[in-house]
C-alpha cells in the first residue's frame, strides 16, 4: 500500500538544484504519471507494478525534475508518509 508523497499533496515544498549544472531545478511530477496518457487516471499500486525503475522503492514517490538552464532531466526519490 502507498504512502502520501508530501510533493505530490502539497504538504510541503522542495528546492530541487541541478545535477549537472548546479542551478535551480524543476519538478515535473511523478514519474509514473508521464508513462502515458491515461497514467494520471490509473491506480498508484497498478502503475508501481508496471515500472521497473532502479531508483524506485515502497516507501519513495520518484518525480521527474528538469533544469530549465541546461535541459537536462532526472529522477528524485521523495520519503512518502506512511498513515
């Protein structure tokens, strides 16, 4: 079972800096979400089961982030609260 992602439910915000180039970053959303079209609408257990992601665990909601300086993209793993 899913925790809440405290990103997701705007329980808090995040500073997100760039890996490659150290400026400010972006949070684009889950990870799961931009898997297609209907992914938004599907259950959360559903889309975990149909990812295979490296830096995914039970515990972590992955969002995508992206550098609008230097475009690049990545993956950050944030702590969901467990109810």
């Amino acid at each position: 079972m899913s925790g809440l992602c405290p990103i997701c439910n705007s329980f808090c915000t995040v500073e997100l800096i760039c890996r490659h180039c150290g400026h400010q970053a972006q949070d684009l959303g889950r990870f799961t979400d931009m898997l297609g079209p209907y992914s938004p609408y599907r259950d959360i257990e559903d889309l975990e089961m149909t990812h295979a992601d490296a830096a995914s665990t039970d515990s972590a909601c992955i969002h995508v982030c992206e550098c609008p300086t230097c475009r690049k993209s990545f993956l950050v793993g944030f702590n969901e609260w467990q109810g």
